[in-house]
C-alpha cells in the first residue's frame, strides 16, 4: 500500500523531548549499541535517506519504517550540528561496550599500582575522546566554551551570540549526566561482587570474576547511558534574562521581544 509522506517531518522528535521519559525513549533508540555493528554502507544509505526526505525527495515505495529506521542511524553515527561521521569508539552508542569493558576492568584490576594507573589512563582517554566527539560543534573544546561563550541560536536555528553562561549550564548537565551514567557501575557493583565471591561456587571458578564483572557492569550502562543522557534536553532552552547583560541588549536590539529564547546544542 502507497504510503503519503509528503507531510513527515524527519527530523520531528518521536517523543516528546521535554519530558524525561520522552528523552529516555529518544535515547534508548539512538545509543542502541547494536548500531556500532552497522557496515559503513549502511550508515551513508541512512544519512542520505535522511538528506532526501528533508528535500521532499524520498524515493517512490518508501516506508516510514525505513526512514525512522534511517534518522535512528542517522542519529547514532552523525554529529547533530555539521552532520559529520563521528567516530566509532566516541559515539554514545559505543557507550556501553567501551564503558563496560573499562569499568569492569577498573573495579577488577586494582590491586596492583601499575594495574591502576594504565586503566585510568585508558578510563581518561576513552572519556575525552567521547567528549570531543559529542562537542558543540561552533565550540571545540569545554575551556573555550568557558572562555569564549558557547554559539547561542534563535528558534529557526540563526545564529545571534555566544554565551559564557549558557557554556556554563550546558557543561554542567553534562558533567552531571555523566556521573549518572557511571556511578550506579561504580557504586553498586564492587558491593554485589563482594557477596558474590563469598558464594561457595564463586570461590571454585574466579578465573569467571572479571567476565562476570565486564558484563554487569554492560547490563548497569544498557540502562544508565539512556537514562543519563535524558536528564537534561540536548537542545537547550534558555531565557535571554539568563544571559550576559550585554548579550541581552544586543538581543534586544536587535529583536525587540522576538526572540524570547535561545537556544544551544549542549554536547552528551
């Protein structure tokens, strides 16, 4: 059956995004962490089937299944601001798989100086690599966010300012998704494990413990990156009142009370 999608917004949110749950949902979909198995193929079919339908060009016998299934992708592998192909390893759907091998490998291995200082290492590094990929893309890095301002949008996506207060806000919900995502890992596991090496049957298979651990830890983070990442829209709203003084005069200037808020991409 011929389906109309002269009227389907690819780009509309499935659910709604100010609320929690409809956040969670989004998330739960896009850092599937089933999409880093996804050939490169694939990925440049999605992008591209997200392309046309934003024209108004999709491909006579197209479903909507196919183009939901297409902005999942899109969403998974692409940068949001310049639609770039973001690395593997620093995707948020490589979240799971990279965070539960670090983690679990961090709360099994720390008996020894050595041991600790190169897991860290590895933790540190795989976590800047994840915060450059998710950057706001007009900001580099968080110190020139801090320093500079972050780019501050109106509701059609034009650019009007750059705020340091609005860098400071998005940085901060991240910093604070971020512990979300890691502390029940961090906190809750080391506790099971601990009764679980107690068992009798434990005791007898040890060479089991670190598997055991890598793979709790995946089950905590299949549920927290979702959860962490919805904490707070991605897409942040902020009343000029909030901004610099100097800013809302420009604004002001400018727009009169057009521009009510602005708007800013916080990075994950």
């Amino acid at each position: 059956m011929k389906v109309d999608l002269s009227g389907f917004n690819i780009d509309a949110p499935r659910w709604d995004q100010c609320t929690f749950l409809g956040r969670v949902k989004h998330f739960f979909n896009i850092t599937d962490p089933r999409t880093v198995l996804v050939p490169e193929q694939e990925l440049d079919w999605a992008k591209a089937m997200v392309e046309k339908s934003r024209m108004g060009m999709v491909p006579p016998g197209t479903q909507v299944e196919q183009l939901l299934y297409a902005k999942k992708l899109y969403d998974s592998a692409f940068h949001p601001d310049t639609g770039e192909k973001m690395n593997v390893i620093g995707r948020m759907s490589f979240q799971v798989p990279g965070g539960m091998i670090i983690t679990g490998f961090m709360l099994q291995f720390y008996r020894t100086m050595p041991a600790v200082i190169f897991w860290q290492w590895v933790n540190q590094s795989f976590n800047a690599l994840v915060n450059y990929t998710n950057r706001n893309a007009a900001s580099p890095t968080s110190v020139r966010e801090l320093i500079q301002g972050i780019c501050v949008e109106d509701r059609n996506h034009n650019e009007i300012g750059h705020s340091q207060r609005a860098a400071a806000i998005g940085i901060t919900q991240v910093v604070i998704s971020r512990i979300t995502m890691a502390a029940p890992g961090m906190i809750l596991l080391p506790i099971l494990m601990e009764r679980l090496e107690k068992l009798r049957f434990m005791k007898k298979v040890k060479v089991l413990h670190a598997p055991l651990q890598v793979m709790l830890c995946g089950c905590f983070l299949i549920f927290m990156v979702p959860v962490a990442c919805g904490l707070f829209p991605q897409k942040c709203e902020l009343p000029i009142s909030y901004l610099e003084p100097e800013l809302q005069d420009t604004i002001k200037t400018k727009y009169g009370d057009l521009v009510p808020y602005v708007y800013f991409n916080k990075g994950l």
